[in-house]
C-alpha cells in the first residue's frame, strides 16, 4: 500500500475520466481517496482499480443533484475520518441540444445548472465543516475555457457558445470567488481549475488533451502550499481571465 500522508481527499463523479486521474494521482502521493459517485457500481469498480494500484481508496453514493446524498456521505467522512483536506468538485454535465442562447430549451438550462452550479455549491457547502478541521484545507472546482467572461467575448473562430455549460462554468467560477472570500482568513484555499479541452465522455472523447494533462492543474491547486493562492481561476498555463 502506498506509504499514507494522512490526507483524505473527496473527489465527486471520479469513476471515471478527469476525476478518477485526480483520484489515482492523489492516492500516489499518499491521500485516502474517496471516490465520489452517483452509481454505486461504478464507484466499486473504480475503487478496485485503485486498490489494485496500491492507493488506498474507498467509495461514497454521492449524486450532486441530492442534497440528502451528499448529507449522509458527510456524515460517513465524519465518523470514518473525522475530517476533509481536500474537496474537488469535478462532477459535471454537457448536455448535447447546449448550442445557441436563442434555442437552448429551459430544460436543458436548468438540468445543467443543477449539476454544475448547484451540485458544486452544495457539495461545498455541506462539507466545508470538516474542511475547516483540517490543518489546510483545499477546495478545487473543475471550471472550463469557455466558462470565462473573457474568453466569450474573444472565443476561437468556429467555437460553439454553448451557453448552458458555459454559464454554469461561469458560476462555478463566481462561487470560487465568494467562498474565497468567506474563509480568507482561514487555513483553506479555494480555486477553480480549467483543465483544457480535454478527451473525456462529456464530449465524446472528441479533444486532444489527456486526462493526465488535464488532472495536472487540479492535482497543483489540491496540493497547494501554505502561501499559494485562493480565489484563482487557473490552468496549466497561468492564471485565466474571468
């Protein structure tokens, strides 16, 4: 078994893709990884993995969209571990009729915003009270290119808006923002984390980064030193625009 840190890191929708890559690397440098997952199957499965890999791993029926979920996988990391080091928010939703604001349907607006804004706040909110019992609290929330205010106004030729997941991502990033703020004068960093246009289902696997470059940002600000920053939208290349 890899040699332990004493960390435990919370890691939602990491069954697969990004968040699993973030789980793995993080089981290497010695975290408890708790695999956060709608699907209970899943999560096994994924935990398997890791345990074949040496990383110490377990799982938590999480799905964002339920608050009661996300309750009782709280409570299960109170009574297990008694803390939270590391949050990272990774879950999240790209809807395919998510073209053009003119026609983009109510539905698909608030299914993703439920996920991506909603579920993001939630999971934060609920268990930032054993974040703040660890000794230097990390929060990382999985942002996009596209979510960035900056970024729509001088987008790349041909790129879609996509503005269901582009203003979801844009909300992520404002929460990032506020709950910066809120803990400034705590132990706890809080930052948002464009991993680049990545190969993932959320897009049909149709991108050219890899889920290792695209954990690389997530696994730097989960791991960020006493005087690194907070309230940051970052990627592997700097700081981001908002």
């Amino acid at each position: 078994m890899t040699k332990s840190n004493g960390k435990v890191a919370l890691i939602t929708g990491a069954d697969r893709g990004i968040g699993f890559e973030t789980a793995k690397e993080l089981g290497f440098k010695g975290f408890t990884v708790l695999i956060g997952s709608r699907n209970k199957e899943r999560g096994q499965k994924a935990v398997s993995k890791l345990k074949g890999l040496d990383i110490n791993a377990d799982t938590l029926q999480i799905d964002v969209t339920k608050r009661t979920t996300i309750q009782n996988a709280r409570d299960q990391i109170d009574k297990t571990y008694h803390k939270l080091d590391v949050l990272v928010n990774n879950a999240g939703i790209a809807l395919a009729d998510d073209m053009l604001p003119s026609n983009v349907s109510d539905e698909v607006l608030r299914k993703t915003f439920d996920t991506n804004f909603f579920g993001s706040f939630a999971v934060t909110q609920i268990m930032l009270p054993l974040i703040k019992k660890s000794a230097a609290g990390r929060i990382v929330s999985l942002s996009s290119s596209v979510g960035s205010l900056d970024w729509q106004s001088h987008p790349i030729e041909g790129a879609p808006i996509n503005p269901a997941y582009a203003a979801s991502k844009n909300g992520v990033n404002a929460l990032t923002v506020m709950f910066a703020r809120e803990l400034a004068n705590t132990n706890i960093k809080v930052n948002a984390a464009d991993p680049g246009w990545t190969a993932t289902d959320l897009n049909g696997f149709n991108a050219p980064r890899s889920v290792e470059e695209g954990a690389k940002i997530v696994i730097k600000l989960a791991t960020l030193p006493d005087d690194g920053p907070s309230g940051q939208f970052v990627s592997e290349s700097g700081t981001v625009n908002w």
